[in-house]
C-alpha cells in the first residue's frame, strides 16, 4: 500500500524546532506554540525551553519528538525506568511526585470547565502510599513468534505507535512480586517459542492477591481491602479491579462516607462487580442493593457478603432495560453508588437513573472526561454538585479516579437524557 503524502505545513518532515512548553494536556502531552500554532511534545514538562524534531502535522496542531531540554524545569526528575520515553505505559516519571498530583487537580478543574461548563473548586488530589511497586495487575502481550527462534518482544506498545511492541523485562510500577513472577514467565514463553509452541501471539496475565501471584484467568483469587473491619473479596482474576491495593482503603472509605453523610437510608451499589463499594459500605446503611449484568459477579457479591457476615445487602442481576425496578426503596431515601466502564454511563442507565430520583449520587470514573460530560445530563436532570475529590490510583501515569457527589433538589423536575 502506498504511504500516505507527509502534510508539511507548517513544518517539513523532521524539521526541528525551538518551543517553550506551558502546560500539560489530560494525555500527560507538553504544549507549546510556535505563532499561536500548536505543538504537542511527550515527555516535556511546563517552563522547558526545548529543541524538537516534527513528524506529524494535523489540520490544527503539530507532533513532535523531544530531541532536547535546553532549560529544564526545576520539577524535573531522573526516571527510574530505562525504558521511559519509549514504553507507553507511564507519562510522568520524569514529574516529580507532589507535581503530578498538582497538575492531574488541575486537569480535572479544567474538564469541569471545559465539558461541564462549570467553575468549582476540586480538591487536593489524595496521593497513592506508593508511587512505584503499586501496580497488582499486569498483562503483557507477545506476537507470533519468528520461527527462526530469533528474539521478539514481550511486553507493551511502544509509545506513539498502535502495533509496535516494545520489550519489557521489568516494570517499576508493578509490584516485585509480579516483577519476580515476570521474570519467571517470560522465561516460561521463550522456552515454548523455542519449541514450536504458539500458533499465534498471546497476552498473559500476572495478578498479585496479597503476595500470592496467579497466571490462571479463570482462577479464583481473594482480595483483602483494609478497611474497617477487613474486607475480604473473592472474584475471577480476570474480572475487573482496583489494581492498586494500598491506596484501596482510603478510596472506600471515602465513597462510603460521602454515600452516607446524605443521610440515606438505603444504598444502591450500582455496576456492583463483586460488592467492593456495596460490602465496604453495608455498615452504614439499614439495607443494601447490588446490581449488575454479569450473573457470575452477582454469584461472588453474594458469597463474599455471606463470607463476611454481612446480611443486610442483596446482590442481583438486573435486566439492563429495568436496573431500579426490583429494588423496593424510596428514592428520597437512597444513596447510589456508580462506578461505570471508562466510556462512562450510557443514556438507558441515565433515563432510569433519573427517573428513579434518588436522594444523592457518589459517581466514580476512571476517566473524568466522560464522567463530566455525565455531569451535564445530572445538572439538567437537577442534581447539584457537592464535591469532586480525585484520588491517584496511578502515579507515574496520567490516569487517576475521580469521585463527584450529587444531591437532588426535591423541587428538580424529572429530565430526561438528549
């Protein structure tokens, strides 16, 4: 196939160029400008004065590789990782730690403004206990191996790219268990390659459960989140989970309590999963519902429930056209608890959830983007916000949670979602 015609306004292929970045996008990108024009630049840092190399001009900014850091900033930091700058799992780790959390606060202020339409003040983002070693869950992935026994990559995507793997032997955020199990495995994948043993790539999965490290996706695991008392949760290790367990009890703690200072009687835990936010808050509450489409996520929410003595919640799978139907509260009463998938929740779930009209909202997203784009359809719908408070699930990384609560005016009218 014929490659495609480099565009070469305003920059010729590879020309370099001097640029001072100002800011940081919500893709952990520096920005610049050169003529009010638009240069983003990974791995710089607002205050660099820096040399670069374009390789790609669209029809309103331009990308370009970081070649060098004339002036650096006074944040900047070494990066532990030898492959940082080529791997695309982490944009920060030239970011000093507090800095990261300063400008992901800050990223979040600006998708309020920016999608939401509104000014309101965000918290301090509450920081992980562990900037590296954090990580319980891993899963790198390998191609077809060459049959000529040479050597390919096992690992992740190189950064900038869609399809080229870069090898990985360790990684810093991970824990050293997984790291020790990394090693182990992918010693296990050579030796098969070697053999003839794979008729195609492969993704394989590491998961660290209190030290004990699992390989099998269809394992059972437990997880033991330290809240008060302790929590212990039991799910196949390929479902969904916070994959940093020592930030865990703060954040459900902290959901929790914003559910219950409404005064609420009753929670809704919806998109429940195994009963994390729902089991972790039951205490508080005189009866708690769970609901969620996967009938094998209810099963373990309703074991782990029994298997910690907590008899005032039921779990059920919940038809995706009637989630509060069964649910018998009063709306008035209610909290609920959301935690949707990072494209956020989609327009049946709003119209039920509106139309039910609870008390308040504690909504969780692990991408504020499509969480504040949600938060457009609440307002109309007349739900006040209360609170945004972020918590850094992934230092190193652009990514965070954020947790927003709503309140529902009683004199709101019913909405419905455009």
């Amino acid at each position: 196939m014929a490659r495609r015609k480099f565009n070469d306004h305003p920059f010729a292929y590879h020309q370099e160029i001097e640029l001072e970045i100002t800011t940081l996008t919500n893709l952990g990108v520096g920005l610049g400008r050169i003529d009010n024009w638009v240069v983003m630049v990974p791995f710089t840092l607002p205050g660099e004065r820096i040399r670069a190399r374009v390789f790609r001009n669209h029809k309103n900014y331009s990308e370009a590789d970081v070649i060098e850091v004339l002036t650096p900033s006074p944040h900047r930091v070494p990066a532990p990782c030898p492959l940082f700058g080529r791997c695309g799992g982490c944009q920060y780790q030239h970011l000093a730690y507090a800095e990261q959390l300063a400008w992901k606060r800050r990223q979040v202020a600006e998708l309020l403004q920016h999608l939401a339409g509104i000014e309101f003040a965000v918290e301090p983002v509450v920081g992980s206990p562990r900037e590296y070693g954090y990580r319980s869950k891993i899963t790198p992935h390998f191609e077809l191996p060459p049959s000529d026994g040479a050597e390919f990559p096992i690992g992740y995507l190189r950064q900038g790219t869609r399809f080229d793997l870069l090898d990985v032997p360790q990684c810093p955020i991970a824990t050293d268990a997984i790291n020790a199990q990394l090693t182990v495995t992918r010693g296990e994948v050579r030796a098969k390659a070697a053999a003839g043993g794979y008729a195609k790539g492969a993704t394989f999965l590491l998961r660290d459960a209190n030290g004990v490290i699992t390989t099998d996706y269809e394992a059972i695991i437990t997880e033991v989140v330290g809240i008060e008392p302790p929590l212990r949760l039991r799910f196949l290790a390929r479902d969904f989970f916070q994959n940093n367990p020592f930030i865990l009890p703060q954040f459900v703690t902290y959901v929790r309590d914003q559910a219950a200072a409404s005064g609420a009687r009753f929670l809704i835990d919806a998109y429940c999963g195994s009963g994390l936010f729902g089991l972790g808050s039951a205490r508080r509450f005189e009866q708690v519902a769970g609901v969620e489409l996967s009938e094998s996520s209810v099963r373990f929410a309703r074991q782990n429930a029994a298997d910690n003595g907590i008899a005032n919640a039921r779990f059920e799978a919940a038809d995706a056209a009637a989630i509060f139907s069964g649910v018998g509260f009063p709306a008035a009463e209610t909290a609920v608890i959301i935690d949707p998938p990072r494209r956020g929740c989609d327009e049946s779930f709003l119209r039920q959830l509106f139309a039910y009209g609870p008390r308040t909202v504690v909504y969780v997203s692990c991408d504020p983007a499509t969480q504040m784009r949600d938060l457009v359809h609440f307002r109309t719908a007349g739900f006040a916000l209360q609170r945004v408070q972020p918590f850094d699930l992934f230092p190193q990384t652009r990514h965070l949670e954020c947790v927003i609560t709503l309140t529902k005016s009683p004199l709101a009218p019913a909405a419905t979602v455009a």
